[in-house]
C-alpha cells in the first residue's frame, strides 16, 4: 500500500509505503501531526486518507 500526501494536501512531497492500511495511516497521522500541526485524524480526515490510499 502506499499514499502521497500531495492528494490530500496539494504540494505536499510525503510519500508512505506499509504492508496494513493500520501501519500506514499510523504514518500518515505522524506526518500530519509534525509537517501539518494536525494533533488527531478526524473522521473527516481519515476518509481522505483512505481514499488516497493505492494498492501496490
């Protein structure tokens, strides 16, 4: 699995790779917390993060 942050944040350059959609949007929400200043993923957010997420 893996995501591009630039799909849900335009000009964003953080990619992430993971085997689980779990470990993966565990690095997403590390991203977002310490690129982005977003403290928690919201349901909102995370539908975002879930639609943007391809299968390798």
């Amino acid at each position: 699995m893996h995501i591009a942050c630039n799909e849900v944040v335009p000009g964003c350059g953080f990619t992430a790779s993971a085997d689980t959609e779990e470990e993966l949007t565990d690095k997403v929400a590390a991203h977002a917390a310490q690129d982005h200043g977003v403290p928690e993923v919201t349901p909102e957010l995370a539908a975002k993060i879930k639609a943007a997420i391809r299968r390798q």
